[in-house]
C-alpha cells in the first residue's frame, strides 16, 4: 500500500448515524411498550 492511501483512511471520520437512529428507535419502542404497561397497571388499580 501507498503511503498516501494509509494516510487517507487513517484521516477519514467515521460517524455511525445509521446505528445511532436503529438503537434511538428501539430504546423509543421500549419506552413506549413499558409505559402502556405501566398505564394499564394503573387504571386496572394493581399496586405491589
């Protein structure tokens, strides 16, 4: 390999924001599971 070439992929960024918007998705879709779980606790009056 060229000098110039390691060089390029050494100094090339990378920004997973691909990941980023899968992992926002489901921790968002876990979110929303456990609080209509948690509502229908409250309205059915169960307490621990």
């Amino acid at each position: 390999m060229s000098d110039s070439h390691v060089d390029a992929t050494t100094e090339e960024e990378f920004t997973p924001r691909g990941t980023i918007a899968v992992v926002g998705l489901f921790v968002a879709s876990l979110v929303l599971l456990w609080m209509s779980i948690y509502l229908i606790l409250i309205a059915r009056g169960v307490t621990i």
